[in-house]
C-alpha cells in the first residue's frame, strides 16, 4: 500500500517538473529581445511605476540610450533608490524624480500641471505602473482603486499631456497593458465596479480600448500610441496575493517566468524603435505587432469607454480631446 503510494508521488513529481521544464522552455524561447541601437540623447521619457519591475528596466535601458529619464513614483525613498541605481549602470546623471499616486485624481492633476510648466518637450511617455490582487475598495476620488491605479489614472495623465506631447511630435505613448485583456469582457455597466476576480483583466482590456481610441483622436497629429503584452513576468506585481498562494507559487514564477528585464523588451521596443515608429493603435508583444484581440475591437464600445471614462474623471470640457 505505502509502496504504491509513493510510486504515484514520484509519478506526479515527475509529471509537475516535467510541465514546469516545459513552461520554462516556453516561455523563454518566445522572448525576443528588443534589438534596436535608438541613441535617445536630447530626449526625454517619462516612465510611471519606474522604481521597481518592468518599469525599472525600461528606464534604466533608456538611460543607457542617453535620455533624460523622469520616474513617475509614488513611494520617494523607492525613486530615490531606483535613480541612484540607474546613475551607477547607465553613467547618466540625467535622471529625475517627479512624485505621482495613481489612487489620487488630485495628485495626477498636480503631476501633469508640474511636467506641463518644466518639461519642455516629451519624446516617450510609458503608462506602466499599474497592480494586481489588491482588495476591492474606493478611493477618496470615489474610484476603485485597480481601477483608477491601472486605467483612470493613465487615462487622465495621458489627455492631460496631450497638448504637450502634440507639441513634442514625434513622440509615442505606450500603455503597458496584459494579455489578460484578451479573456475579459468588459461592459459601460461594468466599469468602475468592484470584482476582484476580473478587475485586473478589465482593467487591461481598457488600456488597450484606451490606446486604439487615443490613436483615432490622434490620427492628424505626430503622437503614436502603442499597447503591449509584456509576458509573463517575475516582478513584485504578485505581492498583494495571499501569502499560502505565495509561498507554493513564488519559487514556480521564479523558475518559469520571464526576468524584469526580459519582461521590459517589448516596452523599450515601442518606445524606440523605428520599425513601428509610423504605426499607431496597434498592439505588441515580444517586440512584434500581433493581432488585436477580440476582446477590443469594438471602436463604438471604445469611444463610449472614453465618454464615460472623462466623466468619471471630472474632466472639464476644455481638457477634452
Ligand atoms: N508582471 C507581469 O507578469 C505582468 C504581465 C502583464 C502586464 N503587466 C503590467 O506591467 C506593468 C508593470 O508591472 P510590474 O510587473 O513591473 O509590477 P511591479 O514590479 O509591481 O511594478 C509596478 C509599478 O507600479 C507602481 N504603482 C503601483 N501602484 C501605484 C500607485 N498607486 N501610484 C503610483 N505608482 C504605483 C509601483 O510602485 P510601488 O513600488 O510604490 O508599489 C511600481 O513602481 C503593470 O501595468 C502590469 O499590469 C505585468
């Protein structure tokens, strides 16, 4: 009895490692790194959720291309951490900090007023920070927070830099977004609800809604927008959810997904290279075009998204786009 139980143990230990190799192998032979030699010097990225993950590599790589790097952060001991960091790997001394919190309207309102008086001109801006597994719950902005973290709040920086960026063209704004967008299915009814198995996923489903609407608002203009997958990635992303998953789920991520840095390609490839420098409204994954999902072809769906989304945000008329 006990030998035929550990008999089917070992079966299914092997079976586990054997699904484990296999993601891994996966998962890494589809990354591509981003190939592109763009010198950025002269230029200047904002790049939100810059301390920490993707976002820390892609600032870093932008740093090392001799741009002027703003990080976006919330957390000023964080930046402070990240900026001295990227000095030290790029030899760049020309990065910055502006301090933002996604869950405060006010505080994206005093962001934007802050870059439209001492930026001069933006060539990239990076809609990336962004969290997962947070409990359900409104913000002082009446908001829910994955909400307003991962969707309102880019929405609002991104039309409120709209006139800079149009002076500023060509420049590109890329919105980080997931292929969790794919398997969501998003509704005017929906939006800004509490659900916290599928908010994460409709939050990503209107990143990329968001980019193909700015992309038509846009169209007549030198500013081009870009929506990314950025894979499956080990990053601090996963903190908020619970510890037991963790603790079984963090050593597997660990061995199958993606580095930060990898995850950081198809980010970098959108904001620098020139295969995709006329393109807009399109969206990416391992430094390729691939095809919209079906989840966020609807324009009609995408432009009431947009109505709403300015409502919800007490965007005034003159601020519309
Ligand atoms: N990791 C993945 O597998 C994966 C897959 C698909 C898409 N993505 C997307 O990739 C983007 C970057 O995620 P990541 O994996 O690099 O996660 P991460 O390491 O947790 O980085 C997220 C960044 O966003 C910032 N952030 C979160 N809430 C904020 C707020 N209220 N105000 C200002 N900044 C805030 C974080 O700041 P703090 O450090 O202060 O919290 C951090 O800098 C996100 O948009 C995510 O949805 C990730």
């Amino acid at each position: 009895m006990l030998c035929s139980l550990c008999g089917v143990l070992f079966y299914f230990v092997v079976f586990v490692g054997a699904v484990l190799v296999f993601f891994r192998f996966w998962i890494k032979t589809l990354a591509n790194p981003c190939k592109s030699y763009t010198c950025m010097v002269g230029k200047t990225v904002i790049v939100t959720g810059a301390n920490t993950g993707i976002g820390y590599y892609s600032a870093l790589d932008f740093a090392k291309r001799g741009a002027n790097v703003i990080l976006a952060c919330r957390n000023e001991r964080k930046a402070n951490e990240a900026k001295d960091s990227i000095i030290k790997k790029s030899g760049n001394p020309n990065i910055s900090i502006k301090l933002v919190d996604f869950r405060s309207l006010k505080s994206i309102r005093e962001f934007c007023a802050d870059v439209n008086k001492t930026v001069e001109k933006i060539d990239v801006l990076l809609n990336n920070a962004g969290a997962a597994g947070l409990k359900p719950g409104l913000t002082e902005d009446g908001l829910d927070g994955v909400w307003q973290t991962n969707y309102f709040s880019p929405y609002l920086l991104t039309v409120l830099l709209v006139e800079k960026l149009k002076k500023s063209g060509p420049c590109r704004v890329v919105n980080v977004a997931s292929i969790m967008g794919k398997l969501s299915n998003v509704s005017l009814e929906t939006v800004n609800t509490c659900n916290e198995s599928m908010v994460y996923s409709w939050t990503k489903q209107c990143n990329i809604l968001f980019t193909r609407e700015l992309a038509k608002r846009l169209k007549d203009t030198k500013v081009h927008v870009y929506a990314l997958h950025p894979g499956a990635i080990y990053t601090d992303i996963w903190r908020h959810l619970p510890k037991w998953f963790l603790l079984v789920w963090i050593p597997m991520m660990k061995f199958i997904y993606k580095t930060a840095e990898e995850g950081a390609q198809t980010s970098i490839y959108c904001s620098v290279a020139k295969e995709c420098e006329n393109d807009s409204g399109k969206l990416y994954a391992e430094c390729k075009e691939i095809e919209m999902y079906d989840s966020c072809k609807d324009m009609t769906f995408a432009e009431a998204l947009w109505e709403k989304s300015a409502d919800l945000v007490k965007l005034q008329e003159h601020e519309r786009i």
